[in-house]
C-alpha cells in the first residue's frame, strides 16, 4: 500500500517536476503535488496549505541559492527540505546543508530522491517527537514543583484556619447565640470552613490529601452519580452514561472519585451555556493504550478507562498547556478559583493514574482518565447500581447507556 504524501515543487521545468513525482511514486508513494516557480507562490503556498516536503532546484531565473530555504523557515513551518539541483557543484551542496537543507540530490542521480525523502521525513519525525517529549516532561517538572509549593502553603494555611475556627467557636460558645455579635461569629466560622475547602483541593493537586482506598466499582460510583451530575449540569445538556459490563474494581477513595466527576462535569457545563450532549464511557483499558494515546511512559497491566467528553467550545492549545495548574482559569474575575482540575489532576495522579485531555476550539472537549486495576479478583455479582424501582437489568456484553430519558443497557 502506497504512502500518502503532499509535495511542494519549487522548479520552473514541468518536466523536471513530472520526473520528480514520477521517482517518489516508483517508491511506493501516493503523490499529490503543487509547483510553483517563484518564492511569492512558494509563501501562499505554504500560507493555503500543510505539506510533508519540499523539493526545491538550487538555481532559478527568479532566485538563486538557498532563498527558498530561508523563505520556509520565515512561515514557521517545519517541513523537509531538498534540493533537486541540475548541477552537482561541491560548493553549492555545502551552501545548501549549512543553510538548512535536508539533502542535496542532483538530478542525474534522481533514484536517490526517493531515499532521500524517506530519511528526511523520518528525521523530521523523529525531531517533532522528541519536542513534545521535551515539552511534556517541562509540564510535568512545572506541575510536580507547583504541587509542592501548594501543599507546603496549604499545610501552613490550614493550620492558620484551625486556629481561627477553633477561636471562634470558643468565643461563641461563651457568649451564646442570642449576642448580636454571635451573627458575626457564625459567619467567620462559614468563611474558615470556604477557605479550608480551598485548602483541601490544593492538598489534592499536591497529592497530599489521606486517602481512604477502598476496592472501587467505577460503574458503581458512576450510576450512583446520574442523578447529582444532571442536576449540577442543567436540564440543557444531555447526560449519555456508556458502561461496559464487568470491569475489575479499581483502588481508590470513592469520595475523591466522585470529586473527579463532579469537576470534570461542571468544566463541561460551563464549556456548554448554550446546552449539549456529556457521555461518561467506562471500558477496559492496557498500558500500550496509554502510551498510544499520551506517548508517555506507562506501567504494563491492565486499567480501568473512564472517558468523559463534551460538545462544549472547546480549548485552545494555550489553553490546554495551563489546564490543570491551580489557579488558571480562563473564567471571569469571581467566577472561578481555578483549582476544578487541577484537583481532577492531583487526584488521579495519587492514585497512580494517568490523564489525557483532547480538545479543540468549537469541537468540545475530551477527558481520558485511566486507573490501574485492583490485584483482587472482581466480583461475579453485579452491583446494584443499575437496580431501581422503574428498571431491571439483564445482563449484556454490549455497553449500556443512560440518558434523562431513559436508560438502556441489556435487556429493560
């Protein structure tokens, strides 16, 4: 099967271009291409569209030497580039390499264009990749050393609200409720017990929080949730719930995992003023899924897969690189504390998990959330969590579903 390539020809030779095509297609490439013979058509060109290389002749009436590399380089793309030169001077080879090329490939020896071509988009490849590995490993220092400075503050904050409250309420208790000023009292106690909430999710995103790890059902947790998730929602947005029958029990605290759906789905609430659809999907997940999916480092065995997506507005690309810091919010001044995910961040973190989001501008929002499986065997019993006194469930080996219409799963 042929490889799928997009190739911008720099050249003012028809012929030479059609002979260019002509090898790249004899190396089982499926070839789609655009020449063009000035360096204003090479720039619209690159400006219209996206291409995975660029073959370019070394001298033309319009330009000579490397001017297109440099005009490449000044769109901001980075994409391979060699030279197709009719000439095989030594020096304009050197000029061409130290200017930026990928190869200089003479036209009498064209059946090296296709290796040519094959090493510079692998190198280029290898480069892309490589960055992002880079990038990712700098948000994850940036996040661990955030982590840490958050827990220290929280730690020391916390300690500054147990005497306030304590004080209070000591006062309070003294003087009694009927005082005019026990109002007052009551109210600073209310403001500790805020500010201590706050503190606890910035424990959380430091994974600093006690957890109370039990053998978790995430299906359970998740059925027993419909109802308070569609309430925290809004009847404008559908709720869609897909689980898939017979996972294995993870370990976790149950109150921290309700914590993370919650957040997750006031963020798609408010990525949704206008209402949508939110389909939480559970399934069965492996280590290779999550390096496939994250590119990251994964311990092998197998994991539970809780997907949960919106058809919000979706998240720029500066957006998602801040995402889960505490603090950043892209709400109005008073309408956000920025802690919602960076709490969803710390929780899963701690419990040994890992996190994926997928997003793009008017293409809603995807969370991807994988927790490693408990070692204890699952039970046979199905939990009662799709048992009411409207439904009955059989079982199925298809997924099920919910909506506030009506659920679906196996046979109703």
């Amino acid at each position: 099967m042929k490889t799928p390539i997009r190739v911008l020809i720099v050249e003012d030779s028809a012929l030479d271009a059609e002979l260019m095509v002509a090898e790249l297609a004899r190396h089982d490439y499926d070839v789609v291409s655009v020449r063009v013979e000035t360096l204003d058509d090479m720039t619209k060109a690159c400006e219209r569209d996206t291409w995975d290389v660029v073959l370019s002749a070394y001298g033309l009436p319009a330009f000579n030497g490397a001017c297109p590399i440099e005009t490449l380089k000044k769109t901001g793309h980075e994409v391979p580039f060699i030279i197709v030169s009719g000439t095989g001077g030594e020096e304009s080879a050197i000029t061409s390499l130290q200017a930026g090329a990928h190869d200089y490939v003479t036209k009498g020896q064209l059946a090296r264009l296709g290796p040519s071509v094959a090493r510079a988009l692998r190198d280029v490849s290898q480069r892309r990749e490589r960055l992002r590995l880079e990038e990712q490993l700098r948000q994850a220092q940036k996040l661990e050393g955030i982590g840490r400075l958050a827990g220290g503050i929280a730690h020391d904050f916390n300690n500054i609200l147990t005497t306030i409250a304590g004080y209070s309420e000591m006062v309070l208790d003294q003087i009694g409720t009927d005082k005019p000023i026990s109002n007052d009292l009551i109210e600073i106690r209310k403001a500790t017990d805020r500010a201590a909430q706050l503190t606890r999710q910035l424990l959380a995103f430091s994974r600093q929080q006690v957890l109370r790890v039990a053998d978790i059902d995430v299906n359970e947790v998740v059925w027993a949730m419909r109802g308070m998730l569609q309430r925290l929602i809004g009847e404008d947005v559908i709720v869609e719930i897909k689980l898939t029958d017979a996972l294995p029990p993870i370990r976790a605290d149950r109150i921290q995992l309700e914590q993370v759906l919650m957040n997750v789905a006031a963020n798609a609430r408010d990525a949704m003023p206008q209402g949508g659809q939110f389909v939480i999907e559970t399934g069965p997940g492996t280590g290779e899924d999550i390096v496939a999916l994250t590119g990251l480092r994964a311990l092998p065995g197998r994991y539970v897969k809780m997907t949960m997506s919106d058809t919000g507005v979706g998240m720029d690309e500066r957006t998602q690189q801040h995402l889960f810091e505490p603090f950043f919010t892209t709400k109005e001044l008073g309408k956000g504390t920025g802690l919602g995910l960076a709490t969803v961040y710390g929780i899963v973190k701690q419990l040994d998990g890992y996190i994926w989001v997928t997003s793009a501008l008017q293409q809603g929002s995807t969370f991807t959330l994988f927790f490693p499986r408990s070692t204890l065997r699952p039970s046979r019993r199905r939990p009662p969590l799709l048992r009411s006194s409207r439904s009955r469930w059989q079982p199925s080996a298809r997924p099920c579903s919910w909506s506030k219409t009506k659920p679906a799963c196996g046979t109703w």
